[in-house]
C-alpha cells in the first residue's frame, strides 16, 4: 500500500458517516454556572480494532533497540508511550549515538495525533487541484497571497503566505513511513549506521519470520524493499494502536457534555480563545471540525515566533550557528526560500502538560515560562531574553538579524511594543495553564 494511501486511510477511519456542526470556538468558551457546555456535542473517534499483522510487525520494530548502534535505543527510547510518545527525560533534547553521548539537534515532537497531519506545502490551500507544483511555485503563489491576522476561530482556508504540513518541526518528511527512518540513521539518535547495517539487523532480529510471512522470502534479498517494508510497518502501527490518538483529556468529555470545568480551567478556555488576549486558539484551533473530529490545537502552520537560543545545546556554542528550521540545516529543499527561515511547525498542544522540552530547541521546560514568553516578548523582553556584554537585551538571539522581519509581530499577543501593558496578568497565566492540563489524555469521566 502506498504511503500516501496509509495516511489517507488513517485520516479516513476518523471520517465516520454522519455529521455534525460545531459551535464556533468563541461559542466554546460559554458555559453554565456549574462549569459544563451548554452546547455539547459528538466527538468522532478512530475506532478501536486488534492490530493487523502489519501493525504487530510495526510494533516490534517501534520497540526493537537492537537497531540502534547503542543497542539501548529504540523508536519508543525517545517517542515513550508514557509520556504521550513524547521525551521521557527532563532535558532539551535526548542523547544518542553509539555511546549515548551524542546531543539530538531538537526537542523530540510527540508521535501522538500525527495521523491527521497535512503534507507540507506552502501558500493558499489548492483544495482539489491535483496539478502538481514544486515547492518553489508554492513559494511564488505564496508571495501573491495577503497574510491574514490569526484569530481564534479563523480557518485553515485563510490566505496566508506561511507553509504548512509536514512532519518533524521543520516538515522534511510528509508520511509517517518517512519521518519513521530519520531517527534510525541520524548519528546524533538511533544511529543506525547505514541501510546496509539496518537491513542486516532485521534479517537478523527474532520477527524476521513475520516479514516473511507477510510480503515472502523475496524481501529480504532486497535491501530497499525490506527497510521500506519495516517502515511502513511502524508507521501502521502508529495509525492502529489507540494510544496514539486516544482523545481522551478532560477537554474532549468536557466538548461532549460528560464533565465540567473549573473556574479557573473555564477561565483558562475563555482567555486561550480571546483574539484580544492570549489567543492561543489563533494557532493551536479549540474547536472541532464541522464533521466532529475532536481539535487537534494545531493550525499545522509554520510560525518565526523568536524564541530564545537555548545556550543548553552544543550546536549553538558557534555563535555563527543558526537552527532556521523550514530553510535549514536540516531540511535543504527550501534554503532559497529566505521568508521562512526561522520558523518551525505548530505542534499540537495535547498533552502539552506532560512535557519538559518547549519550542524547537528545548529552551523552556515549564508551561510557566513559555508563557511568560508570549505575554513579555514584546513589553518586556528582558524577562525573556539575555543581555550582551554590553547590557543591552538580546532579543531574537537565535536568529540573525537579517531575518528578524519573518518573526511575527502582528498576531496578538505579539502586536504589542517594549513598556506597552501585557496581554494577560499573572492570574491569567495561571488559568491558562489550569486548562492546558485538561488537554492529558486519560482522563476518567465521574459517573
């Protein structure tokens, strides 16, 4: 099956018949006195079913540390199960290589709710068109587009110039199939050496018998088939297995009726709705698809927000080393396309409490400091940023000057300018977090 075919079925299985219409995201932010929706509705859930074959070969291979050069790191050393297939360390980033020594570039993303990802494009959504352009031509049509302020509630149909989709947070692989192979030879994670080493590694491993059984002997005389084979089965086992989408925080039961909010998480929801304050909602969409699909908190949009260079990361002790995400170093499609250097995706904000590594490199570890990166950016920045030597505030350290006019400023709470009032106060933040944590997935709904 091909792996745009994987996807599309993924993204299918949570398409059910039927459908309904949801309550615009302000709507969302209204509730009774007790806390409960007032406008509940139907949420769509991937059904649960046992793994095919294909899934259970995937899941062997998900937890198979023997294909690292360390022989200690696996798929799931990095992407936990308990921690929302997120990092289960407290650092930045994770350490691999053959003696699990070697610094990882970035913070690890969540596999979690991948299977509705878009594949990487820029400009104007196409819709149906099926003409296909390169990434250059998307960039052009881009150009031609008017950028749009980002609002609670705005949809992914807006113009906008920005790109969108992909995966990792600088979108160089579009199927899960691709993304599954970056860690696996990457010197800095699994480091698996070479196609060659890894493909002698499966012969090898103890379910080699399950690929024979599902694609014949022939696969494995055939390097490239037997590693795309093994790739496509991680993936299906990331679409199959239920924890990797379970939609089941406090907010999902909440958007059916089933639970209610606290004063401060409902508080939390109004001002992570508000265009005018947090506006969280403005990227990281609250609402559910107009055919129930539960929110994902992600617009799938690549954003130059500036966060500070995290001094944690060996990378960065060149002062003339730049991680610019979408034009590189990683991804080297798109390097000409100077607009968007500096911005990485939008992740989904899902169990976004579990986690100890925020924006791309790491830099913040609490949910307290990344917003008070949001709300002082701008009137304050010397809460976030450091000083140089000569006392004046580094602000937009991690990106050089001459791409400092891709960072936003316009979406709030960014509109704001040094010694202006901040978007929210000290309470606000503390009720946005509140809700945040209704985002963990297991919650138990009180009969």
């Amino acid at each position: 099956m091909h792996s745009r075919t994987l996807w599309l079925l993924g993204a299918g299985l949570l398409a059910l018949a039927g459908a309904v219409f949801a309550a615009e995201t302000q709507g969302f932010a209204q509730a009774t006195p007790s806390g409960f929706n007032p406008n509940p509705v139907r949420l769509y859930r991937p059904p649960v079913a046992p793994l095919s074959s294909m899934a259970q070969l995937g899941k062997e291979i998900f937890y198979d540390a023997s294909l690292s050069s360390s022989g200690s790191l696996s798929c799931a050393s990095c992407h936990s199960p308990d921690h929302a297939y997120g990092p289960p360390n407290d650092g930045p980033v994770m350490l691999g290589g053959a003696n699990l020594s070697r610094q990882g570039a970035r913070a690890v993303p969540s596999l979690t709710y991948l299977e509705r990802q878009p594949n990487f494009s820029i400009g104007p959504d196409k819709g149906d068109d099926d003409n296909i352009i390169d990434l250059a031509q998307m960039a052009a049509l881009g150009q031609q587009a008017a950028r749009t302020t980002k609002t609670a509630g705005g949809t992914g149909a807006s113009a906008n110039i920005v790109p969108q989709g992909g995966l990792f947070w600088d979108g160089r692989a579009d199927t899960l199939q691709d993304q599954a192979l970056f860690p696996l030879l990457d010197p800095n994670e699994m480091d698996g050496g070479s196609a060659e080493i890894v493909a002698d590694k499966l012969r090898r491993a103890p379910y080699v018998q399950r690929f024979v059984e599902l694609f014949g002997a022939g696969v494995l005389r055939n390097q490239r088939l037997l590693i795309a084979e093994a790739m496509f089965a991680v993936a299906r086992y990331q679409v199959e297995e239920p924890s990797f989408h379970p939609y089941t925080s406090k907010y999902d039961y909440w958007l059916e009726g089933k639970t209610r909010l606290s004063e401060s998480e409902l508080r939390g929801l109004q001002l992570f709705n508000d265009p005018d304050k947090a506006n969280c909602a403005g990227c990281h969409a609250s609402a559910p698809t107009r055919d129930g699909l539960p929110p994902l908190f992600t617009d799938h949009q690549y954003e130059a927000l500036g966060a500070p260079r995290n001094a944690a990361l060996a990378g960065n002790r060149d002062p003339h080393f730049f991680d610019l995400g979408v034009c590189g170093p990683q991804r080297t499609d798109v390097t000409e396309q100077t607009q968007y250097c500096g911005m990485f995706l939008t992740p989904t904000l899902r169990n976004t409490a579990t986690r100890h590594a925020f924006f791309h490199n790491g830099v913040f570890s609490t949910l307290e400091q990344v917003m008070e990166f949001y709300n002082f950016r701008d009137t304050n920045p010397e809460k976030v940023f450091r000083r140089g030597a000569d006392g004046a505030v580094q602000k937009y350290d991690d990106i050089p000057q001459k791409y400092h006019t891709n960072i936003d400023v316009t979406d709030p709470p960014f509109d704001r300018h040094l010694g202006d009032k901040p978007a929210m106060t000290d309470q606000d933040m503390v009720d946005i977090i509140a809700f945040l944590k209704t985002l963990t997935d297991g919650y138990k709904v009180e009969n």
